[in-house]
C-alpha cells in the first residue's frame, strides 16, 4: 500500500485526522476504512503536521483545503477504489475500499498523485506482485466485476463486431480534471464513424445514467442508425469481449478495456493513459513516459494502492481477501436481485430464509404450490422450496411457466449446534439442478466438482481446508473429549438419521446404523469398531438408534457425545453410507469407504462399494472437492455482521463463538420435537 502512513505508534506525536465534511465524519464504511487505516477523523483545528481529509476535488473540499494550507497540516485526498460497490454510492451502497492520496488524486492530469508516481516510479518488477496482478486480473474477469455492479452477466451482449463509445455523467469531476469536457464526447463519436465507417457504433451509458441518477452526454442516437445508446445492465466484460475498438474520454472502463486485451482510444488524460497502454489522442501526457503491462498498472492501481476493507472482520485487507468479500456479495446479489417465493418453509426457519435470500428483494412465503407458482409469476420471483419437501411434479410446473426452481439444504459449514433444535445456520445451498445428497440426479455441486480449478483457487481450497483441519471444525461443531480407547487398528462408523433423505435416496442395501455396523465387522474382523451415533439421534429427535445389544457385539466402543473431529483424528480409516462425515475424513486424510453413494463419492477420492452415478468421472482431487463444497457451493451469511460472508469469515465464527443459548420457547420446541422423533418433517 502507499499513501499516506498510519498513525505513529510512539515517539513523535501521532498525526491525527481532521475532516470537516460530513460524508466523512459521520458513522458507516467510510469512517471505519478512514480509522482504520489512519485513525478516527475528528472535526476541530488541526496542528502543524496533523492530516487534513477532503473527499477529492469535490465543492466540499474547498473549506478542508484552506484550513490545511492554514494550519500547515498535510492534504489527504480520498476517493473511491476501482472496485466500488455493488450499487452506485448516489443509490446508498458502501464502498469496498478506498484511494487515500497525498499527493493529488488518481482522475486529475494537472498534478502528480500518489498513483501516478508508483506508475512512474516503484519498480514494479517483483515476481510475487506480478504474479498476484495476473491472478487479480483473472479473478475480476470471471467473477464478472466492475466499479459499479447492477449488471446481469446472463444478459446477452450484441453481436460482435461493433466500436463500443464509454459515456460518462455530465459535471463528473474526472472529466473536466482528466482535460475532457462535453465537446470531447462529441469527438468521440465524430472519430469513431471516420475511423470504422460501416461499423455499427454502442455507445454505452453509465450506470449512474441508467438508473436516472445523473444524465449522461448523449441523447437519442442518429437517424442514420449506426448508432445505439445501450442502457441495459449488460456485462462490461462481455461488451468489451465483442467490440473491436473502445473510445473513452476518462472513464474507468478504459481502464477495464486494457484489462481485457484492448488498446483504447483515449480522448483525455486519465490514470491508464500515457503509459503505452492506449492510444492518446492528447498526445504525450506531462510526467508520463514509461511503458508498463497490463499486469504493472493493475499492481499499482489495484494491489499497492487502495485501502481494501473487510467490513465481516472490520480491518483493512489485502486484494485477494476484498475479493473474497465481494465475491460472496455479488453472487448473492446476482442470484437473489429478482426475488423468490419460498414454498412449504417452516415458521422458525422464515427469519433465518430472510437473511440468505431477502436481501435485495423481500422474500415471500406462501403455502400451496400454485399459490406460490402465481405469486412469483406475478412478481417476476422465482421459487425456492426446502429440498426434502419438493413434490414430484415441482419442477415440471415451474419448468411449464418459466420459473427458476432452487432447492435449499443446510451447507456443510452449519452452526455450533443442530438444526433439529433449532440452531441456525450460517450456510445453506441453493441448487437450481438437483440436490447435493440425491445421486439420482445431477446436482450443481457436481458440476463445480467437475469444472477444472485455476491455481489461486486451488491455493484458497488448501488453505480453507488446512485451516478447517486446524481449528477442528466440522459441521455441527459438538461434542466432548474422547475417552479411553482400545488399540489396534480403529476404524470409525458414523452413524446416521436412518430417514434422512440421504440415506432414502443415496443408499444402497445397507440403510441402517446396524446394518452398516454389521457389515463393517464382516469385512474387518480383527479391526476395532468405533461407533459414533448421530447427535440428532443421540438427542432423541430423530430416528437411528442401534440397540444396546446389537452395540455390544459389534462395536469396541461407544464415542457417544465426542466431537467429531476428534472421533475422525482417533480413527485410521471411517466407513459409512453416505455421513458428511466421510467428506470430514478427507479433509483429515483419513481413507473413507463409502457403502452408499454420497456427494463425496466417485470422484477417485474414496473406496466406493456402493453403485456411485456413472456421470462422477472428473477426478479433482481434493482441492477441488473442497473448493466446489465449501467455496463454490454454498452460500453463507455472517451472524455478527448480516452480510453474505466467504467461508473463510464462516470458519472463523464458528471457531470463535460459543454455541448459541436459546430461548424458553426454543427450549420447549425442542423437548416436543423430541418427543415426535419419528415425525421430523414436522419441523425440518
């Protein structure tokens, strides 16, 4: 990072932030980045050497202006990262980071800035950057980022072939600092004809624009019809894929054009300019002479520069932990921006259903599934229904009137406790195909499993799993110590809720806890059997229990109410039907014999004796496995922050808090669940 130092730690006297705006000052994200990373502003008078913070070249800055130039404090110019936000900040969305410059700012020719003297002057040659900048650039690239983010990458871009001009909002500070102004927009136009005469001509608005916040410089295209204003939320990425030329003024896109292959023609002077990365129609720019890479300008602009926020962790974070956060956030945006009907969802579950797919659009509950299906045809919703209450003919009619269809499943990261007692969850999955634990069907988890990992997400799967080994964390996160056990080679058999839907559709001829415990002594005669009952079963909420008799002779011990973690760390080897469990061995590399056909099944990866789908033919490994289960997969929210969270966020909540203290009337709920075991359905 540059700009300006934090604060002082001893010694001199700290330097301490004055603002004087209340964009600034007042509580949200700007503040939390501004404390972070150089203390909390303050209004007041500073002193010589303090720091004076003014929001760009904005009309406010004026004032913290010449109370610095007063009071001989340093300017601290703050603006935007490239990478704002999933909505514009005029429509109330929180930026993700932030550009703090000592110098001048990043959009303003006239004077050097702090990101125009690390283009002219840091090396930018070390390797571990550079290969963080490709990363960088890759990743942006095919999670479909911009600046702003209401786009839909399902829409389909034009026919290829066109020149694409990049509008921008009138009176937009960058313009008339990057030496642009209104004439220059209709230059652009005038060159672009001249310069590709027969080709049709996008001119694409700015979001701002689109969404009637701001107008933009262009009205209704020409009569001759060789130019069209697009003004739908069409994927920057997938525009710029089709067009054979790019002309910007001093748009930030003209810097996503470069990203993307382009040399852009560039009628002003902003930060990617000058650097032979475009075509400059000003000419050479003042201070800007040296050639750089795609990958040295994103190094400077997007790794060394801003000031990355992580708003679940409340610190600064680098690029690669930002991206994590806006990763989560966009995909749930994106799958969740239409609305949903949620159909046949169970009263507790309806709050903890608002906060994984409510955000950006209420989420209605209804009870019938005609009902359900008007509702989301009216609303333009699409349905969700909890997977093991999907009727056989759901699919077909949401199929019949146009309407996505996701099943919803607790993820594998749950909570410190059961759902059967009504702990939420911080994860759940969303399959638009089948469901992860039905091998009857294709899910959408196995197509992640299929799909080949770049090597940053291989790198982020083997530190997710490493850390998840470490901290001992697994699904439900129960469970006491492990008591004496015998010696001898010691293979662990999960046991399972014997209605569970895993077991009624991922297994085969061995479907019950005592089954599976007497095949397992069949074929390990001189092994030690180590049983552990489900919690649910151990609860007294769901179905599965083994009698003592049938414990007694074929298992060597009872791990009853031991933490799962450490049953499988105890263990050489587990056995089982379908557990989730068996996906936990791996992480622990513990070898797995699976008698059923789990969603872990089939991938080379386990010992299958059950009759796995013959489609599971992609080999993974591990990594893959893990990225497609814990990152690609699910969903998960944070329960200090509400916000949709990566797993990495999850893994460390459920490492740190305690095991939820629930209410009376949860309590109560439970004892009666507990006394309708075998009626589960009632709550699940």
């Amino acid at each position: 990072m540059t700009g300006p130092d934090p604060p002082v730690a001893g010694g001199a006297p700290p330097r301490r932030p004055f603002a004087f705006t209340l964009g600034l000052l007042r509580p949200g994200r700007v503040r939390r980045i501004l404390s972070a990373a150089l203390g909390a502003p303050r209004p007041g008078l500073p002193r010589a050497g303090d720091r004076v913070l003014v929001w760009g070249r904005s009309p406010h800055a004026a004032r913290g202006e010449a109370i610095a130039r007063a009071r001989g404090a340093a300017l601290v110019r703050v603006e935007d990262a490239f990478l704002r936000s999933l909505l514009p900040g005029r429509a109330g969305a929180p930026p993700w980071g932030l550009i703090l410059d000592s110098r001048g700012v990043h959009f303003d020719a006239a004077a050097p800035s702090d990101l125009e003297h690390l283009l002219a002057t840091h090396p930018l040659d070390d390797a571990p950057l550079l290969a963080r900048a490709r990363e960088g650039i890759a990743r942006i690239r095919a999670l479909d980022l911009s600046k702003y983010n209401l786009h839909d990458p399902a829409l389909a871009a034009p026919a290829p072939g066109y020149v694409l001009v990049l509008d921008q909002t009138r009176g937009d500070a960058s313009i008339a600092h990057g030496r642009a102004g209104a004439a220059t927009f209709a230059a652009m136009i005038a060159a672009a004809r001249d310069e590709h005469p027969g080709a049709r001509i996008i001119i694409r608005s700015h979001p701002e624009t689109a969404l009637g916040l701001r107008p933009g410089h262009f009205g209704p295209p020409d009569a001759g019809g060789r130019v069209s204003i697009l003004a739908a939320p069409l994927s920057p990425w997938r525009l710029l894929e089709g067009a054979v030329a790019v002309y910007a003024a001093t748009s930030l896109m003209g810097f996503e054009a470069i990203l993307a292959g382009h040399r852009p023609v560039v009628f002003g002077a902003p930060f990617y300019a000058g650097w032979g990365l475009s075509d400059d129609r000003l000419g050479p720019l003042p201070r800007r002479g040296r050639r750089l890479t795609r990958a040295q300008i994103f190094a400077a602009a997007m790794i060394l520069l801003p000031r990355w926020f992580d708003p679940c962790r409340d610190r600064l974070c680098p690029l690669e932990d930002a991206l994590d956060q806006i990763e989560a956030e966009v995909m749930a945006f994106r799958a969740d921006r239409a609305g949903h009907v949620a159909l046949g969802m169970r009263a507790w579950k309806r709050p903890h259903l608002r906060r994984f797919f409510g955000r950006h659009r209420p989420l209605v509950f209804a009870r019938g599934e005609a009902a359900a299906a008007a509702r989301a045809a009216a609303g333009g919703r699409g349905l969700i229904v909890w997977a093991g209450r999907e009727s056989p003919g759901l699919a077909a009619a949401a199929a019949a009137r146009g309407l996505p269809l996701l099943r919803i499943e607790d993820g594998f990261l749950r909570s410190r406790g059961l759902g059967a007692v009504l702990v939420p969850p911080l994860s759940l999955v969303a399959d638009d195909l089948g469901i992860y634990y039905d091998p009857s069907r294709e899910s959408r988890l196995e197509r992640l499993v299929a799909t080949p990992l770049t090597e940053a997400a291989r790198r982020r799967a083997d530190g997710l799993a490493a850390r998840l080994v470490a901290l001992g964390i697994t699904k439900y996160n129960l469970g006491g110590p492990l008591p004496p056990l015998p010696a001898g080679r010691r293979i662990l058999v999960p046991g399972q809720v014997e209605d569970d839907a895993s077991i009624r559709l991922g297994a085969g001829e061995v479907a019950t806890n005592r089954d599976l415990l007497a095949r397992v002594r069949a074929l390990n005669p001189g092994a030690v059997i180590l049983y552990k009952p489900h919690p649910d079963v151990e609860a007294g909420l769901r179905p599965g229990a083994v009698a003592a008799g049938d414990l007694a002779r074929l298992a060597d011990a009872v791990l009853a109410g031991v933490d799962a973690a450490a049953a499988i760390m105890a263990a050489d080897e587990v056995w089982t039907i379908t557990s989730g469990l068996g996906f936990e061995a791996l992480l622990r590399g513990r070898p797995v014999t699976c008698l059923g056909a789990p969603f872990y099944a089939g991938w080379g990866l386990t010992r299958d004796l059950g009759r796995v789908p013959a489609r599971r033919q992609a080999r993974p490994g591990l990594a893959g496995l893990v990225h497609a289960v814990l990152v690609a997969y699910p969903r998960y929210v944070d329960p200090a922050t509400g916000l949709p969270c990566p797993p990495e966020v999850a893994l460390e909540r459920l490492a740190a808090g305690p095991a939820p203290v629930r209410g009376p009337a949860a309590r109560l709920l439970a004892r009666a669940q507990g006394g309708l075991a075998r009626h589960a359905r009632l709550w699940r």
